[in-house]
C-alpha cells in the first residue's frame, strides 16, 4: 500500500428517514480542522434513497465536498449494501481520514466497511488531533473501564479509520453561503447485497429522549435515594426549560429508563448547563459530560469528585435545594 496516495478526511454523513444525524455534521466541523492542520479537503459521503437535496447541508456545515449514492437499495439502513457503497467510494477515493459516527448504525457499519477495505479501526473514539511531526491521525478513546485513556494511531494502512461519540465534537458555525463540489456516484447493487428482506419496520412509541440535543441538563444520581424523587428534578428541569437524565446507577437500579444515561456506557453530552444533583462523579459519568458550557453540583459530600468539574457547586441535601432553587427561578 503506498499511503502517500490517499489525501483528503472523509465523513459519512449520516441521515435516518431523510434527517441527517447531528453527530455526522459534529464530524464534518472536527473534519475541517483536521483537514485544515494537513492542508486538505473535507469530503461528505451521503447514502440513500432520494437524498440529492440533502448534500447542500452538509456544504453548509463544512463539507467542500460530497460525494452521494442515490438507490432504491439505500432506502432503508441495511448493513450489506452500505458496507458495499462505503467501501467502493473509499477503494476509488483513498481518502486519508474516514470518519463515521458511533450511532448504532455506524458501530455496525465501521467495521464491515474496515474489514472489507482491509484497514484497521478505533472504535469509539472521544477526542481526535493531528501529530504535528507525522502527521498522523491521534484517536483518542477511553480503555479498562475508562480508567484511562488510549491514544491509538493506525500503522501502515490507510485509510485511518474511526468512529466517533456522538455529542463530543462541537459543531462547525453553519454557513448557508458556503458552496461546495456535489457529485454522484454510482454502485451496483445485486440481489446478493440484498440477504436481508425487512418485512415491517416498528416504530417505538415511547416518547423519544434525546438528552444529546438538550440545552440543559438537570441529572439525578443515586443520591436522588428514590425513583419518586425524579419529580423534583424535573421540576427544576422545567424551570430551566431543559430536560432530566441520569447516572447509570439509577438507570441500572431501575429507577429511569436508559435513554437517559450519561457517561461512558450511556451518552456523551455537551448542554450549555448541566446540573448534577446526587452523582457522586465517577471517572465514567465524567466522561460523558464534563464538555458541558456550565456545571453546577449539589452534592451533600463536599469531597465527593463531581465538585472538581462543577463551576458552582451547592454542598447539601437535595431534598432541600432543589425546591428552593425551583421557588427562586419561579420568583425570578
Ligand atoms: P454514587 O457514586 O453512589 O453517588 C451518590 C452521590 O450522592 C454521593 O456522592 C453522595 O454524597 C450523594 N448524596 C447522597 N444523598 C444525597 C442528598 N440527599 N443530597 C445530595 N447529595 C446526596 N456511571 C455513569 O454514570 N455513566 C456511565 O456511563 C457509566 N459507565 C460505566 C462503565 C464501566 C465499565 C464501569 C465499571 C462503571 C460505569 N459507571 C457509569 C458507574 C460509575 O463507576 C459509578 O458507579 C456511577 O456513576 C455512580 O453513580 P452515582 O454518582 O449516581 O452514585
């Protein structure tokens, strides 16, 4: 392989039902300043069924470029054909960079599309940086339980490739003045990418959660002592005009359900404020959180760890504080 041949970072653009998934536009900004530091381009590649409009966006969100498979065997995500499509694109482009987000989608597809195009793959990852004398790819991702934190580099094979956490890359400013290079390529599907015949798709009817999008958080750990208790948080939460989520010792306790989670087993946030009421502040609740613009802790424990993250902590019972904040802001 003479990897001097591939140039370029390359983000697969996401989309579900047509919507394209934060996490893929979180990757094209990041994306930008990779390619910035390399002095290259950053491409888009957008997979689907009628998605021609969709590749202006991501123009808009820093792509120079984007590459798209338009097909009726793209409609819906189904591993074999997108595999397929991924790794046609990258075996023609030899792009240095490829980047895919670890949504559910992407933890499936990442590897099929590493393994076919026979490089290797860091899954997972929560920070990325050029090396400024190699100038290689530094893909950073928490190891043994997220005591500590692996910075992998890919040896001899490109392109280097990695997923990356939703929620931990910010976005790139939106610029819907930017132009950019759109082109079609065409892939080749058979019956045989096709092993898989989905016969209904079930909508889960649950009110959908997305703490990742949420401007404020207002969190409940253990020290809540009760599932009952998640009122007065979603209290505060409604006074804040934001959302409840949890450690996972409550989501594991039963307590709420997982969508809720943040840390390094349930979800990367960045809100603009994020209230960590009872959590004790655990290297792996950190983990998904600490990126958040503002942190305040209530926390009876004055040694508990939360405290050295938080910009305002509150030492005391929640059962007391959390009403007397409500009572503040419904006064204010
Ligand atoms: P605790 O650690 O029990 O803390 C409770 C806190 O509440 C204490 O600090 C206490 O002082 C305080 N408190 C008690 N009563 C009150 C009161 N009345 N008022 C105010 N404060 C009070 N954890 C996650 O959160 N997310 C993850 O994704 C995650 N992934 C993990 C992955 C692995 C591989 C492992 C090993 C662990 C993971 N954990 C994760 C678990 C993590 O290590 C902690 O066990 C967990 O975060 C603790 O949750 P907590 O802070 O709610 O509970």
């Amino acid at each position: 392989m003479n990897i001097a041949e591939y140039k370029g970072v390359f983000v697969f653009a996401e989309q579900r039902e047509g919507e394209i998934q934060r996490v893929s536009l979180e990757l094209i900004g990041k994306g930008r300043e990779i390619a910035e530091k390399l002095g290259e381009t950053v491409t888009a590649v957008i997979l689907g069924n009628n998605i021609k409009d969709k590749t202006n966006t991501l123009i808009h969100y820093g792509a120079d470029k984007v590459l798209y498979v338009d097909d009726p065997a793209l409609d819906i995500y189904m591993t074999e054909p997108y595999a397929k499509a991924l790794a046609q694109v990258i075996n023609s482009e030899k792009p240095e960079i490829f980047l895919i987000g670890a949504t559910t989608i992407g933890r499936d597809l990442a590897p099929r599309v590493s393994a076919r195009i026979h490089t290797g793959l860091t899954a997972d990852c929560t920070g990325l940086d050029i090396d400024e004398e190699s100038k290689n790819l530094l893909m950073t991702r928490p190891a043994f339980g997220g005591n500590i934190m692996a910075t992998i580099v890919c040896g001899d094979h490109r392109p280097q490739m990695s997923t990356v956490r939703p929620g931990v890359m910010p976005l790139f400013e939106k610029d819907e003045n930017r132009e950019g290079v759109v082109e079609e390529v065409k892939v080749k599907f058979s019956k045989e990418d096709r092993n898989v015949e989905i016969l209904e798709v079930v909508k889960e009817v649950k009110q959908k959660i997305n703490i990742e999008e949420a401007n404020v958080l207002v969190s409940g750990g253990r020290g809540i002592g009760d599932p009952e208790r998640f009122e007065i948080l979603k209290q505060l939460a409604d006074s804040l005009e934001g959302q409840v989520s949890a450690s996972r010792a409550v989501v594991d306790a039963g307590w709420i359900d997982r969508d809720h989670q943040v840390g390094q087993t349930g979800k990367t946030v960045r809100p603009d404020l994020y209230v960590a009421c009872g959590i004790s502040g655990a290297i792996q609740h950190l983990a998904g959180m600490e990126e958040s613009g503002f942190i305040v802790a209530i926390n009876k424990d004055a040694g508990a760890p939360i405290f050295e993250v938080a910009d305002v902590g509150i030492v005391g019972d929640l059962n007391k504080v959390i009403p007397l904040l409500v009572e503040e802001l419904a006064a204010a």
